[in-house]
C-alpha cells in the first residue's frame, strides 16, 4: 500500500483477485454425476424404470442367477430386439 502523499509508486497489490473466481471444487457425487453422463452420451444409451409385479421380477432374477454371464440390461435389451421390435 503506498503513502497517501507519494505519488509515482502504484499499488503492488490490486482491488480484485488477479485469478478471477474461482469455482467450488467437485464433490465425489457431482464428479460421478458427470463421469455417468458422459459414458451415456458416448454410448447413445438412456435410463428407463419399470415397474413389474414382485413375482415376476423374482422369477426373473432367479433366471439371472442361473446364467451368471447374463447382464440385467443385455438381457432386456435382446428381448425388446427379438420379440416387441422384431419385423412381422
């Protein structure tokens, strides 16, 4: 800070911050958050929720459970291929 009678020394230090505003760092939620949407984009894949009686979503993982190298997803997915989508 300079004396009030000098003047031809400037002040060193600014008003403001010279590095601007900075952003709050990410959480761990918020950095998950973005990782998921961009797997999403990059895979052109959506989310879809269903509902399903409790018989049958029990009746379906235990199918799952028999084939262990079966993925909830890939399963759905191939089904919606092969029997509502096929051509007729």
């Amino acid at each position: 800070m300079q004396a009030p009678d000098d003047v031809k020394t400037g002040d060193l230090l600014p008003d403001h911050d010279l590095a601007g505003e900075r952003p709050a760092p990410l959480t761990k939620a918020e950095k998950a958050r973005i990782r998921v949407a961009r797997f999403q984009e990059k895979n052109n894949l959506a989310a879809m929720t269903v509902w399903l009686p409790e018989e049958l979503l029990a009746q379906f993982n235990a199918w799952l459970a028999a084939h262990p190298g079966q993925k909830r997803a890939a399963v759905i997915e191939r089904l919606l291929k092969t029997q509502l989508l096929r051509k007729r």
